[in-house]
C-alpha cells in the first residue's frame, strides 16, 4: 500500500482549529493511506491551547503534532491594532521554521508528501509549498460565500486600489444572492493600517492553490458554489459538516459545569429554552447584558445563558474576555431569584452537547461559522447577534440570501451601540415560536446537512475526490 503524508498548517486559535482537525480525523478515517503532521504555532496571546493539541495527538495515532520554536512576540502596539494583519505577520514570520521542520521531520521518514494544508491565515506558507515543489491546498476555516468575497477582494482592489468606507454603496459580490450592504462588511474591509490590504493578499494567495477546501456543503450554499465557476479559481471542495460531536476535550472544572447543565436541561421541556452563547472571544458591558437579562425575563421563555464579562481592553478584539463571578453585581436586582424556576446562568458552555439537547428550541449566536453548522445539524434555529471577524455577512447571509435565521442584529459589532430589551425579546419569542418559516427550513437544512456527508452524500463526493488528487500528489520535495 501506498502511503503518503500531508502537513498541516492550521491558524493558532481555538474557532480555526477545531474546524481543520476534525477534517484532518474526516480524512484520515476516509483513507488509510494518509498521515498528517500537524505544525504547532504558539500564540502569543492568553489562549492556552497545550490540553487541544494534548487530545488532538491522542485522537489519532496517524496525527502527529510538531511544536514549531517560538519567534519574538510582536510590539504591544500592534495588539490594538488589526487582528487580521497581527495574526498574518505572526504566522509569515515561522515561515523558515515551517521549511525546516518538513525537511528534518516530515520528508525525511520517507513517506512522501502529498501536499500543505494551510489554513485561510496561512496562505504565505504557500510560499513554502512553491519552494519545496509541494502542492499546496488552502482549509477555508469559513463558508463558502465569505471565500467569494475574499477571493473578490483582489479584484476590487485592482479597480479601485482603497479599502471600503462606511457609506459605499451596496456591493455586487458574485457569491452572495443580494448585494452586500457596507454595514455587514468585515471590519478589516475598513482598516487602513494593514487589516485590509492583508486580506486582500490573502484572496490573491488562495489562487494560487491547487484546491481549496471549505466547511460547508453545497445545498447549503448552491448560489456560491455555481459563482466558482469563473477562470482564475482552484476547484472549491465541499467537506462539511465539519463538527466534533463529541464536543471538546473538558477540564475537571468545564466537567461539573457540563454536568450541571445538562442535568438542568434534562427536566426542560422538547425546544422550550433559548440558548445565547456568543463563542470564545464574545462579551459584552455590564449594561447590554442588563438589557439581556431584561428581555429574557420579559419574555417569560426559559433559557440557558452564557455570560462573559467583556474585557478591560474591549476595544482589542483578541482580549480575553471572563467569566463572571459575581453575576448580582452585574445583573438587575432581583433578576436571579425572579428567574431561578425558568433561567439558568453559566460561564463557559458545551455547546454542540447543548444544541443536541431536545430541550434547545432556539440559539442567541455571534454567527461564528462554526457555530452556525452546528445549530444547522441539530436543526435548531438562530437568532443573529454579530460581534466582530465575518460574523456580519454571515448574519446577513443567513437572514437575507437564505432564510434560515431570525434577525436580531445584523450590524452589531462589539463595543458598538446599545442592543435595546425589545429587539432581544422580540428575536427570543420568534425563536421559540414552533410554526416559524424559519424553524421549518431549519429543520429541512438539517436533514440535508446530514445527508451530505454520508455515503453517496456531496460532501462526501467531494471529499472523496479530493483524496484522489492528493494521492496522485506523491512527491519528493526539491530541495532533498
């Protein structure tokens, strides 16, 4: 048998790693003919991802993880600047380590090298790729309509040569159905010091791919897949649902909590509670979660809330946000006591565990991708809430180009002006409303999620194909 060996290069932050593992676990459970060799770049912020990587090493044995050394962290300046340009120079600066590492560690087991799966942050390693005479394949950590807008961005530029403004008009992008308000745009489309122009050159690395993999699955997304159909661009692979059903790897700490939580779920009755859990990074001020807990409680449904506490530095979107340890001193009076017999409050939430929860009836999301094909699998129907990234065009995507999320707030970003109790509540009634157009779409969705990664399915398909033209990719890189 064959063998061959794909080096993993996957952005350092938990949303990007969880989506590229589980399609380097979908891969290696396709074929057993592949290895992986995981390339570990360390953060230089406050996540701690040792215990991830620690259950990714013992997940799989054909999955090896290779810690890279640690380059000079950037100037404390930069961290309130653009996270996109940050994280893109962090990354370009391991661009000798990576080489180093493929050569002494990787080629040198005489398995040959299929190819570099970089992460949509990791495009420069294409770079590396070009030097070693490796393919290369870009892991779209996104849905597939934010990769037309990428891949849009350098022609726009090309035309126009400036980032974005506020008051633009609507945008024609090829892989949205409706032309893109400037209200939804990513913020880095607005960033003159670097965020901007690093995406651009981002969506001008991913052409020079030789594929390009997304989380996604072409019912979802059939208007975005047909507009890659032009000249210039890779063949785009369907390989979602990505989604580790497992749910994360818990601390003895996150296990209690778990364990309360779905204790406390398990008495609720089928598609009563709302859920609002906004990701990793999401928080808010003590007077919008004020105005939460006012909406929640006026809306008389019950609900299961994680709440963060936004951080010191809110203006920096990779600050870390807390865990509230005193929830009286930022809730309304009364409001815990008021609430006990329908309400429960948590820190940190399983929340694939949760959204397959027959008590979930509906989810309060940032719209973070992985997030929404999460709530798509469980058919569980999304109330939009944005914070910052892509979230908005995800948002609007979802509400406008497919119909399959109740608008709450499609332009919030974080920091951003007050979210009053009446929208929230309004948003939370509609959710749990059992006859919604919505949750009926949602519920077909999740039949199709689940239908295209099984045999015979399009992702699957997909996939499959892909596997191919990664085995026929057995090569000796040029520098040995």
């Amino acid at each position: 048998m064959r063998r061959s060996e794909l080096v993993f290069i996957p952005t350092p932050g938990v949303g990007h790693l969880v989506s590229i593992i589980e399609f380097a676990k979908t891969l290696l459970d396709r074929d057993d003919r592949l290895s992986i060799t995981v390339l570990v770049i360390k953060p230089p912020f406050a996540h701690n991802l040792d215990s991830l990587f620690q259950s990714i090493a013992a997940s799989h044995t054909r999955i090896k993880c290779i810690h890279l050394p640690q380059v000079d962290p950037p100037p404390e300046e930069l961290l309130l600047g653009s996270v996109e340009k940050l994280v893109t120079d962090i990354i370009d600066s391991h661009k000798a380590h990576v080489k180093e590492a493929i050569l002494s560690s990787v080629v040198s087991n005489s398995i040959p090298l299929a190819g570099l799966v970089v992460d949509m942050f990791c495009t420069g390693m294409i770079d590396v790729a070009h030097e070693l005479g490796v393919p290369s394949y870009v892991f779209f950590t996104c849905n597939a309509a934010f990769l037309g807008f990428m891949l849009y961005l350098p022609t726009r530029h090309d035309q126009l040569g400036v980032e974005f403004t506020e008051s633009d008009p609507e945008s024609v992008v090829p892989s949205y159905v409706n032309p893109v308000p400037s209200s939804v745009l990513p913020g880095f489309a607005f960033h003159k010091e670097g965020g901007y122009i690093s995406m651009v050159n981002h969506g001008r690395k991913c052409k020079e791919a030789k594929g390009i993999i997304v989380n996604t699955f072409p019912e979802l997304e059939s208007h975005a897949f047909s507009s890659f159909l032009d000249d210039g661009i890779p063949p785009v692979y369907a390989a979602g649902p990505l989604i580790n059903l497992k749910g994360q790897t818990n601390s003895e700490a996150n296990q209690a909590e778990h364990d309360k939580i779905r204790k406390w779920l398990d008495v609720q009755p089928p598609s009563s509670v709302v859920f609002l859990c906004f990701g990793s990074m999401g928080s808010f001020g003590a007077l919008q979660l004020k105005e939460t807990a006012l909406a929640l409680e006026r809306s008389g449904h019950r609900f299961l809330w994680s709440v963060r506490l936004a951080s010191p530095l809110g203006a920096n979107e990779i600050a870390t946000p807390s865990d509230s340890q005193n929830l009286e001193e930022v809730l309304p009076t009364g409001f815990l006591e008021r609430t006990r017999e329908i309400g429960m409050i948590c820190g940190w939430a399983p929340q694939v565990e949760v959204l397959a929860h027959k008590a979930i009836g509906g989810f309060v999301s940032h719209c973070g991708w992985n997030s929404i094909v999460e709530s798509l699998w469980h058919g569980v129907p999304i109330a939009v809430w944005p914070m910052y990234a892509e979230q908005q065009i995800n948002a609007f995507q979802m509400v406008r180009d497919l119909g399959l999320a109740v608008e709450l707030k499609l332009d919030y970003r974080r920091g951003g002006e007050l979210v009053v109790a009446e929208d929230i509540e309004k948003a939370v009634k509609c959710l749990i409303d059992g006859e919604s157009e919505v949750r009926k779409k949602v519920k077909e969705m999740s039949g199709k999620s689940r239908n295209a990664v099984v045999n015979g399915g399009s992702s699957y398909a997909s996939l499959g194909q892909l596997i191919e033209i990664m085995l026929g990719n057995n090569v000796v890189p040029t520098e040995l």
